[in-house]
C-alpha cells in the first residue's frame, strides 16, 4: 500500500506554535503568583521581626523577614517542580513536598539555637528562637498558597509577642534573681545572719554556695532568690549598697 510522505516536522512545528503562547502565558501567570507569595512573605516575617527589633532583640527585622522568604522560596521549588522538573507534569515521576517542609524545619532549629545564650542561671533568647521557627512555618505556607492560615498564623504570632507580654506583666508571679555578695575576708556576714537579712527584704532564697578566694581575701555567697513583689530588688539593692563589709555585689534577674 502506497502511502503520502507526512510531514511531521511541519506538524510539530505547528503545534509548537500554537502551544507556545499558551504555555508562556501560563508560565506568566504562574509567575506573578509565585511574586504574590514571596511578598506576603516578607510582609509577614517583616511584621514579626519588626516586633522583635522595637523589643531589642538579636535577631530581629531583616532576620525574620529573609527566614519567611527563604521558607516561601523553598517551597515554591516543590510546588512548582513541573518548572525545573518536566517529568512531574507527565505523572511519572511524584515528589514529596512535605520533604522540603521537614527539611526547613530542621534547618531553622539550627538558627533559632544561635539567639539563645546563658549567662549565669539567665537564659535569655527562647522567645525570640520561638518566633524564627513559627516565622519559618509561616513561610511555609506563603510558599504553599496556604493564604487563610498565613494570615492566621501571623496575627496569632503578633498578638503572642505583644499582647501575651502585657498579661504576663499584669499577672501575678514570683520574680527570680541570681544574686552574688562578696565580703572582706574575715567581715563575713554569718550564713544564718544574712538569710534573715534577705528575708527582711521579702525574698527568700532557693539555694545557696559558697565561695573563697584566699589570694583575693574575699568571701562571696551566690544564690537565687525569689520574691513576689519587683519593688523588693530595690530595697535590697539599697541595703546592701549601705552596709560596709559589702566590697562589691551583683543582681540579675532570669528572664527569657
């Protein structure tokens, strides 16, 4: 059976041409989304990290902002693989988005660690490696598309940070300081003396050690101390800047 030659490059050269402005339109279209995400990105983690700066905390505006970017970015990678990953949009081959999620949250760990520092039995720094790793989630969805709980997530992570701060100030509790005295050698104020001083003031103390220094001839108590009332630390403060066999003390509270 005889059959006419079919011109097949001409054909998909054909088709080729009529696709093509489809598919960039759609490539233009999916653009401008992938543009949207990545700003209310930075919207979001900029509004967060601007709480943490007015707070003077060390990682604060442009940290926040770049961890909710890079988190969106990353996620964009996944949910648009058919851009860098044409086998996906023929079905034969199926990525895990859930994987780059994983793998931010981890890596996120590692950053919100660096802003966390002790000093003595002060941890300061939970807060703010807590807002990183929400504002990595946060990310997260932008990336996704996921525009209700981003907008969500956000307002519930602002209202945290600012509002949960008032109430924590206008709740009861008990202040705790660690607290260090250091005496002349030889002018030490006896242990069961000085609790009682201490408890003057309204504080009473959790623990207590010892510490002796020969070639500085001095003798220090440290402890930790705990009251009820803020106004006591300046009482005591003041006592102990008055009594004379005090050569030196120091007062910090453990906060976060």
């Amino acid at each position: 059976m005889l059959g006419i030659p079919f011109p097949r490059s001409g054909l998909a050269d054909l088709l080729h041409s009529r696709m093509w402005p489809v598919r960039a339109e759609r490539m233009e279209s999916e653009n401008i989304v992938m543009l949207q995400r990545l700003l209310l990105a930075l919207v979001a983690g900029g509004l967060i990290g601007f709480e943490r700066s007015y707070h003077g905390r060390p990682a604060g505006f442009r940290t926040h902002a770049l961890v909710c970017v890079a988190s969106s970015a990353l996620m964009l990678v996944t949910v648009y693989q058919g851009h860098w990953f044409p086998s996906v949009s023929a079905g034969s081959v199926n990525l895990d988005p859930t994987r780059m999620a994983q793998g931010i949250m981890t890596g996120i760990g590692f950053l919100g660690a660096g802003v966390i520092f002790k000093e003595g039995l002060t941890v300061r720094g939970l807060t703010t490696a807590a807002s990183i790793w929400i504002t990595a989630a946060i990310g997260i969805l932008a990336g996704i598309g996921f525009y209700f709980p981003l907008v969500v997530a956000t307002t519930l992570t602002l209202l945290t940070l600012s509002l949960f701060r008032w109430i924590e100030d206008k709740v009861p509790g008990e202040f705790y300081a660690h607290l260090e005295v250091r005496f002349a050698r030889g002018a030490a104020m006896p242990e069961d003396e000085f609790r009682r001083f201490i408890g003057a003031h309204g504080f009473s103390i959790a623990n207590l050690s010892y510490r002796y220094n020969a070639g500085a001839s001095y003798f220090e108590y440290q402890m930790v101390i705990r009251t009820r009332h803020v106004a006591n630390v300046k009482r005591l403060s003041e006592s102990l800047s008055d009594t004379a066999s005090v050569l030196e003390f120091r007062m910090f509270q453990a906060g976060d």
